[in-house]
C-alpha cells in the first residue's frame, strides 16, 4: 500500500551560524534521539555534550498552505507540527587516556538512546568509544531573589543594639528576661542596612545526574547501543562482540555475541550496529561491514553468533572489485514499526528488508548512485569511510538518510527510488552554507578494515540538487524521524534543522 506524497517545509533550526565564522570540531552533532513520545530531543557533539529540547507545551504552528487544503476537506483535522525549546545541557563524557593501550579516548558521543521516563524523571543513555553512561534529568524549583536593597551605610553591632529598632516596652510581643524586643521592620532606621527582599522569583530548572557507568566491557571502539522493549536491559556493540546489561546492574554483562577469531589475521568482517525488535524481547539484528544482517533469538543459545538467519542480497554474489565490500559495509540499521521490515543503510543505497524474505531486498533506494565512478577519488580522501545513519517514520510509509552537500533524501514505501524527495539542510537556500571543520583524523578502529531559532515555511521538498558537483566538507550523517508526525531532525555540522510534512 502506497502513501501519498510528502512536501516538505523549513520548521526551525538551532546552532546556526553566519557563514565567516569557523565551526569548532567539538561542536559538530555527533548524535541525534527523540525519545518515544516525542516530547524530547536529545543531541550529542563531539566535544561530549548532551543538549536537550522540550515540545512547547499546547504550541503547534499550522502552515497557511495546509489550512487552506484541511478547510477543503471533509474531515477538518488541521495539520500540526511541534516545536521545541531549549530545556538543559550538560557534559556528558571527557577525553580520557588508556595507559594500557597507550591510545586516546574522545569525549565524542556516538549514541544516545532514551530510556523509560520514571517519576517525572527522564533517562539517558550516551556512550563514546568505551564507556556508557545513564544518566537521570530531574526538574527542580529554583528560588532566585527578585529584589534586594542595599544601604550604603554601615553599622557596627553596638550601635545596632542601640538603635530603635529594639523598643522596650509593655506590649504582646515575646519577653526575655523581663524585658521586651520588638522588631519595628522600619526601612528608614538608621542603623538597618540590607531590607528584607520584595519577592522571590521561582523557576523551573533541569538538572542531570549520572545514575550508573557501564565501563571495561569493549576492547573496540562502541558503535551502537540499543534498548530492550521489555525496558529493563539494552546491548552494546563493538567491532567483535555484543554484550548485553541490565540497566541496574553496571559491574557485569553477558556477552552474546563474539565474532572475534582466534587467529586475528582470518578477520573477514566486523560489526557496525545492533538494534532490538521494537515488540519481541528476545529479538536482536546486527549488521556487517559485507552488507549481512543477522537476526539471532537470544533463546535459543547463551552465545548468539552461531543460530543467526542472514538476510543478504543475492545481487552481491556475482563479480567483485577492490571497492565491493568497502561501500558494501552497512552503516546503520532500523526496525520498522511493525516489526517485520528491517531498513538499512550503506554507502551508495538504502535498503528495505523483509525478515520473512532472507535471500533478497524488497526494494533498493540509490543515494550515491552517481559517485560509483569517484569510488577511486572518495577511498583517498576518506569519504568513502562515511557513516550514514537511516530513520523511518512512525507509521513506516516513509524513510530517510543523509547525504553530501547537506541533502536529505526521502522516500516513501512502495514508489522507485527515482522518486524520492530531497531537502537540503539550509535556512535560507541563497546563503553560502558554512564550511565544516577539517576532517578529523581516522579512528582507531576496525571499521576501517581497508583503511539559535527561526521559522519559515517554504516548500523544500522539489529543491533542485546538482549531484554531479557535491560539496564531500558537507555531510549530512545524522537524523531522527519523530515517532508520531512527520518532522525530521537532521544536523549540517553544528546545526540542528527541522523540517515537517
């Protein structure tokens, strides 16, 4: 079944900056969450910060275009989108260094995942190269002092016990010692010199924690983290293994997945994501760096890696080049909302999976189609080495991913990929997009085993993109799709962009 298309308009955007200004690596978005109900974003950078956004309560912003076609319709429902506020940030992870491997930990997040919201209380999860964190944001009421007056004059204690301030006298007041004290509460005395404050002003404030730290479990560098639906446990994934914790218990795990070979010289693949089964607990995918994905049934075996169902493309087994298994590598993977279709993403398509289906995709989306012959130029700058990440809307008609030039593509279920919408990643499509930051250095990793606010509401949807001439300093990497309307949060280097449907 077939959706209707989807037009695409500018919603807000956060971080931007004006194009003469350099963007700091440590601000780059790394890493971008909404959480289930869409009441939150979470977003991470390289630089080990964790920023999150809060829906403004009972604000929804209704285009003029949309209002006129919901008056032409039966079923007046108007067409609404959030939109979201700074609520907090805090540091989540700082560069460290492993005097045992005598390498350098960045501060950089790589996932954030929500956990479930318990007593008003919301729930975290980061991670960088080795340690994962959980970390608890709480509201609290802040009193500040509205109002303060302070007398230039000064008194000493003396001449404060003889002011008229203390009156001795026969009235209901208390009675010390025989005698009476009375405050007067006079601002005009003499010897009083700070008045009692007008007001208070009270304001709510978020505040983070670090409840637990799940430490020394990956020898590799973590790529993927993932809650369980039973809301209890989640997976950690590296190059080699898996490991599964339970969220309470931060000084041990299981590992259900080893890939690593005794003899490293016979490594053929590793892995690059794991995710959960949106509805079976006891369901768990994993992707390969040769385009495989592997779906295991954590009840059947204590070490999952040997009762796996491969889902793989039959297209791949024919000739293969130096290039093959490079761009073959999937980058990242996400359940659909019924459980059924499994979306992934590697470096020249996007792919729909049906698990019923394990010899062949169901559809491929092309993204990169027109740099196959630049796979050459792409594996000597590094580009070729980048990670996409994928997202699929609420009802799982849609789907999305990055690509250069800060350009969005967008697809709907059941329609060729020639016909996908794309939306660049720009407030205003005649400025000059602002340089990102150098490219960093490689990661010690085996991954690479050959190797502020506005709003504005113009239709992005039909933008005209030259794909023959793209910008490889722009890059698209991360996005979420909100899990119940269609608006999509995307990062352009230090920018958080939003764009609704």
């Amino acid at each position: 079944m077939t959706s209707s298309p989807l037009h695409w308009q500018f919603s807000q955007v956060f971080g931007e900056r004006s194009s003469d200004e350099e963007i700091e690596n440590s601000d780059v978005i790394s890493a971008i969450e909404f959480d289930k109900t869409g009441d939150y974003l979470a977003v991470g950078d390289r630089g080990g910060r964790i920023v999150i956004f809060e829906k403004e309560t009972g604000k929804h912003v209704i285009s003029k275009q949309s209002y006129q076609n919901d008056l032409n319709r039966s079923n007046v429902s108007l067409l609404q989108h959030p939109e979201y506020r700074y609520k907090t940030e805090f540091q989540s992870h700082e560069p460290e260094f492993d005097y045992l491997k005598s390498v350098d930990i960045e501060e950089k997040i790589n996932k954030l995942k929500w956990c479930t919201a318990l007593n008003g209380s919301l729930f975290i999860l980061s991670t960088n190269d080795k340690t994962i964190k959980l970390w608890k944001v709480k509201e609290r009421k802040v009193k500040k002092v509205k109002e303060m007056d302070v007398s230039p004059h000064v008194s000493s204690e003396s001449s404060l016990l003889s002011e008229s301030s203390f009156i001795k006298g026969e009235s209901k007041s208390s009675v010390s010692n025989g005698h009476q004290l009375e405050w007067t509460n006079n601002n005009n005395t003499k010897g009083t010199n700070i008045t009692p404050s007008n007001g208070q002003n009270v304001s709510d404030a978020a505040f983070a924690r670090c409840r637990k730290m799940y430490a020394h479990a990956h020898d590799y560098n973590i790529n993927s983290v993932s809650i369980n639906s039973d809301g209890e446990t989640f997976v950690s994934a590296d190059d080699l293994r898996i490991n599964l914790w339970n969220l309470e218990v931060s000084d041990q795990c299981f590992n259900i997945i080893d890939t690593k070979p005794t003899n490293m010289d016979d490594l053929t693949e590793v892995i690059t994501s794991a995710e959960f089964h949106p509805l079976h607990c006891n369901l768990l995918a994993y992707s390969s760096s040769r385009g495989f994905i592997r779906l295991v049934d954590m009840r059947q075996s204590a070490l999952c890696d040997r009762s796996a169902t491969i889902l793989q493309d039959a297209d791949t087994r024919g000739p293969k080049t130096f290039f093959t298994e490079i761009v073959a590598s999937i980058s990242s993977i996400k359940f659909a909302p019924d459980g059924r279709h499994v979306l992934s993403r590697d470096y020249l398509n996007l792919k729909l999976w049906d698990m019923r289906m394990s010899n062949s995709r169901v559809v491929t989306y092309k993204i990169h189609e027109h740099l196959q012959p630049k796979l050459c130029d792409l594996y000597n700058n590094d580009a070729i080495f980048d990670k996409f990440d994928c997202c699929i809307s609420g009802d799982g008609t849609h789907f999305a991913t990055g690509s250069y030039s800060n350009h969005m593509r967008i697809f709907r279920n059941g329609v060729g990929s020639e016909e996908g919408a794309t939306v660049e990643a720009k407030r205003n499509s005649n400025r000059k997009q602002p340089q990102q930051a150098a490219s960093r250095r490689r990661r010690s990793s085996l991954s690479n085993l050959a190797r502020g606010l506005y709003r504005q509401g113009n239709d992005v949807s039909d933008a005209r993109v030259d794909e023959f001439s793209c910008d490889f300093k722009l890059k698209l990497l991360h996005l979420a799709w909100h899990p119940k309307t269609n608006l999509i949060a995307c990062s352009a280097g230090n920018s958080l962009f939003m764009y609704y449907a």
